[in-house]
C-alpha cells in the first residue's frame, strides 16, 4: 500500500478511466440531488447511499485501489441501478422519462461498457 503520494504518482489514469470517471460521476450527482429531494424518505436515504457507492468508487480507482475488483463489481451495481429504477418508474413511453432520468441511464450504460472493457484490458 504506500502513502496517499506514492499511490496517486502510482495511479496511471487512461482517458477510458477518465471517461468512465466523468461518467460515475455524472449518475452519482444525479442519484445525490434527487436523493436530497426525496429525504427523509427511504427512498431519498437509498439515493444518497447510491451516490455514496459512484463517489466512493471514483475515490478508489484514483487511488489506485484494487481497480480489477472495483471494475467487476461496478458492472453489477450499475446494472441494478438501472434494473431499480426501472421497476421503480416503469415508463411506457419517451414521455415518461424525465430529462435527468435520461442523461442517468445512458451515463450507467455507457459505465457498464467502460467497466468491462476496463476489466478486460486488467487496466
């Protein structure tokens, strides 16, 4: 393990590790602001908790902590994410989405896209 220096020096970020950073990010700031919204609710304390695993995860990968496991457990967390809210909202139609419903699902899809080509490169 090493000092917090050693680690970040260590890390060797590529753009798809930054790509998919931006894009962990973008879902965990989404998950936080609607979180917020919906506290003291379950619902609002499970949205907070979701955005606490993005955040916490781009944290690790900087760190450099571990990164193939992070990656392989991100496909799953992600999918969920996505597989929860759709239970959740059960759209019918374009017109039941909301616009940061839509921005949220491609950034989880394209993750789960970045994470396994991550996994697969043992980057």
């Amino acid at each position: 393990m090493g000092t917090f220096a050693n680690r970040l020096e260590g890390s060797a970020l590529t753009p798809l590790h930054w790509f998919a950073i931006v894009l962990a990010a973008t879902s965990g700031l989404v998950h936080l602001v609607l979180g917020v919204g919906f506290l003291p609710h379950p619902m609002g304390v499970a949205f907070v908790l979701a955005a606490g695993g993005f955040f916490g995860a781009i944290v690790l990968v900087i760190l450099d902590f571990h990164r193939r496991l992070l990656y392989l457990a991100g496909i799953p967390y992600t999918g969920v994410q996505i597989v929860l809210w759709y239970a959740v909202n059960q759209p019918t139609s374009v017109a039941d989405l909301s616009a940061a419903g839509v921005v949220d699902k491609i950034a989880q899809v394209l993750l789960i896209v970045a994470l396994v080509v991550l996994y697969r490169s043992g980057t």
